[in-house]
C-alpha cells in the first residue's frame, strides 16, 4: 500500500478536484468514476481492506481513557 500511495503522489497523480467529487458521490450512495484509473481504486480498496483489519479498540481507546480519567477524579 505504500508503494502505491507513492506512485499516486509523486508519478500518477491523480486530480483532487475528481477525487473530491468521487468521495462526495461515495458519501452521498451516488458513486460514480474513479478517478485516476485503476492505481487510485486499487490503493483506495487496499486502504479500507487495512481500516477493516484494525482492531475496534485503537477506536474506542479514547473514550476509554477519558472514563478513567473521570473515575480517577471521584
């Protein structure tokens, strides 16, 4: 995945402008072309095949830690 976020940054870049309208259309169930080819839609799928492998509580580690401190404090 780095690889390929490298390529995106420094040869195949891809225009923000499309990037922008394409999450926008993701966000709004009204998808449509990905933009800068197939290396932004691998890069981009690869990325959320990671965020789905993380573990849930690196997410809730913070409302954890805020609790505590709020026990601690009584």
């Amino acid at each position: 995945m780095g690889i390929k976020g490298l390529l995106i940054r420094t040869f195949i870049r891809p225009d923000i402008v499309e990037i922008k309208h394409f999450m926008i259309g993701l966000f709004s169930f009204a998808p449509s072309v990905s933009p800068g080819g197939g290396m932004f839609a691998a890069h981009f799928a690869m990325a959320f095949i990671f965020l789905a492998c993380l573990p849930t509580h690196i997410f809730a580690s913070p409302f954890s830690v805020f609790d505590a401190r709020e026990r601690s404090m009584d």
